[in-house]
C-alpha cells in the first residue's frame, strides 16, 4: 500500500463519516433521537454493505485506488461495527441479540443485493 492509498482511505473514510453523522443527524431531528439511533445504525449499515456489495462485482471500481478510496475508506467510514458494539451493550440480550441478528441479516441480503446489481450494471 503507498501513501497515495492511505489518502484515498482517509479521503473516502472522512466523507462516509460525514455522510453517516448527516443520516443521523437528520433522523434525530424528524423522529427524535430515541429511535433515530437504532434506525440510522440499521440504515447506514445495510447500505454500506449494499455499496460495498456492488463496489466488490463492478468493473468500474476494479482500480487499487477505487478499492482504497470507495470500499475500504468511504464504507469502512460509513458503516459502523463500534456502533452495533455500543447498540449491544446498551439494550438487555434478549431485545439486542434478536435485533443484532436481524441487522447483520439485512447486511448480508444488502450485500447480495449490490453485488447482483454490480454484476448488471455495465
């Protein structure tokens, strides 16, 4: 890896983060912030993997440079495994594991989903 690719991570993580805090911000302010963080870690979660998905089976993004700035920055900076560690501490086990389980479900059908969609798109 050079230092051209640790800028691209940087780069691409920076704007995931911002992208991030900007969902959850905006559902903080129309749905409050009791349900706003749960929702948001579900939403940018399956749409980072959803991304990520169609990033990893497009041609478009077979680059080194692609790879580092969009998969391993922007949705390594958009999605948040910290974030379902923090959701799991802070609920009782048997409401967070069923709702743990069902996000990394909807993770995986997420990925599925963009890496078919990155497969068709030319």
């Amino acid at each position: 890896m050079t230092s051209r690719d640790f800028s691209l991570v940087f780069l691409g993580g920076s704007l995931g983060a911002l992208l991030r805090y900007l969902i959850g911000g905006t559902l903080e302010l129309s749905l409050g912030s009791s349900i706003a963080g749960s929702l948001s870690l579900l939403i940018v979660n399956v749409l980072g993997a959803m991304f990520l998905g169609f990033i990893n089976f497009n041609s478009r993004f077979n680059t080194e440079s692609s790879k580092s700035f969009w998969a391993a920055g922007f949705c390594g900076g958009f999605t948040t495994m910290s974030g379902v560690a923090l959701f799991l501490y802070q609920y009782p086990p048997l409401l967070a594991m069923p709702a743990a389980a069902v996000m990394f479900g909807f993770g995986f059908i997420g990925y599925a989903a963009g890496a078919n969609l990155g497969r068709a798109v030319k």
